[in-house]
C-alpha cells in the first residue's frame, strides 16, 4: 500500500520543486515476507506462485546487504503496474 504526497507545479512554481525535492528527500519503509514468489510482484493480490525456504536468511545477513538498497536505484515497473 503507498501513501504519501504528490507535490505539482505549475508555471514558474516548477522552478522551485528542484530545491524542494533535496531539502524534503524521500524515505521509504517496508514490511518483506521472505520465501515467497508472486506472479505479479505484488503480495496484495495473494497471487503466491511459489514458497521456498528461506533458513540461510539471518538478520546479520539483512544487515549486511542493506548498503545495497541505500541511494539512487533503477526500478523496474512490475509486470502489472499503472504505467502506460
């Protein structure tokens, strides 16, 4: 579920929106559930294809690799998504 604010600006105002975005960055949170695989991405649906185990998952190895979900990152569209 995403909640948030979308600011627009109109005109001259979309100057502004450049130095608002660095002063205001964004943050987001999750909630994972490991082992699970999905037809669409999306857990909402309960479209669950497939569970797996999911043991060799420690919190000390979360810990680890959340350097790499840190900064810029290119995300892929899910498969069904509102993208045109």
């Amino acid at each position: 579920n995403a909640e948030g604010v979308v600011i627009l600006g109109f005109g001259k105002c979309t100057k502004l929106l450049g130095d608002l975005q660095r002063k205001c960055p964004k943050v987001y949170e999750c909630t994972a559930e490991f082992g699970v695989e999905t037809d669409t991405q999306d857990i909402r649906f309960n479209s669950i294809t497939r569970r797996r185990p999911f043991i060799h998952i420690s919190p000390e190895k979360i810990v680890e690799v959340l350097p790499e979900f840190r900064g810029e990152i290119e995300q892929d569209s899910p498969l069904f998504s509102n993208r045109k």
